[in-house]
C-alpha cells in the first residue's frame, strides 16, 4: 500500500512520496543492515566528522527535509556504538569506526545478523538477527528478507 500511494497519482499530496520513502529507507539495508541515518553517520565519522553536534548538523545537511530531532539521532549513534560488536568507539567526545564498521560499511558483514536488531517502523517490529523486511536501495523499495 505504501509504496502505490508512493508511486501513483502524487498530485494531491505532492510531497508524500518523498516522506514515505524516506521512512521506507530506515528498513535495514539488504546490503549490509544499515538504516540510512546509521549508515550516514558511519560515512560522516569515516570523513572525519567526529563529535556529536558536527555529526548531528551535517547528518541534517543529508536530508531533503528535516527528518528526525536531536534525540532520535543521538539513539541511531548510541546504538552503533552501544553493541555487541560495536561499529563505533567512543572517545570522550569524539566518536570512531571500528574495524566492524568498516567492514559492514564495506558490506563485508551485516549489522543485524551480528547485533541483532529491535526497532519499531511505524507498524513494523523488527526483532532478532533476521530483518524480515530490508530495503533495497537500487529498486528503491522494500522486500522481504
């Protein structure tokens, strides 16, 4: 359903097909089970973007609109760094990546099957180490895992 209001007759909604898919993009990615904001922050903290508010200001200048506060970022951050196999490491109050997150930024290993996952996408629970729905990047939709 989500996806036919994405893709079918926008006029009377012009701007719901832009939400709907970026909420659709913090499905676990079928290529390494990253949501997009975690996998941007993996990118920013890889470019040298290291502390909390620069990461939190330049993660906002990624999006199209504004898509989340202050405190649901900061829990996308905790969680990669708060992990069984952490993909970040904190120092003070600088953040790194780990080698496991190069290696699920490099879609070497996947997120969730080493950490598992328990997030709530609208009426979706996503629990364990299988994500039954991921999103797909390049047919731009979602599928089941």
């Amino acid at each position: 359903m989500i996806e036919y209001l994405m893709w079918h007759d926008p006029a009377a909604l012009p701007f719901l097909a832009g939400a709907l898919e970026r909420h659709l993009e913090q499905f676990p990615s079928v290529e390494n089970g990253l949501a997009r904001t975690e996998r941007q922050i993996i990118e920013l903290v890889e470019q040298a973007v290291r502390d909390f508010p620069s990461l939190f200001r330049a993660g906002q200048k990624r999006e199209e609109r504004i898509f989340m506060g202050k405190a649901a970022f900061r829990h996308y951050v905790k969680g990669l760094s708060n992990c069984r196999y952490p993909l970040l490491e904190q120092a003070g109050d600088t953040f790194a990546l780990t080698r496991t997150g190069r290696d699920v930024r490099a879609a070497r290993t996947d997120h969730i099957h080493l950490n598992d996952i328990n997030r709530w996408l609208g009426g979706v629970h996503l629990d364990g180490f299988e994500a039954l729905w991921r999103w797909d990047g390049r047919a731009r939709r979602l599928v089941p895992h």
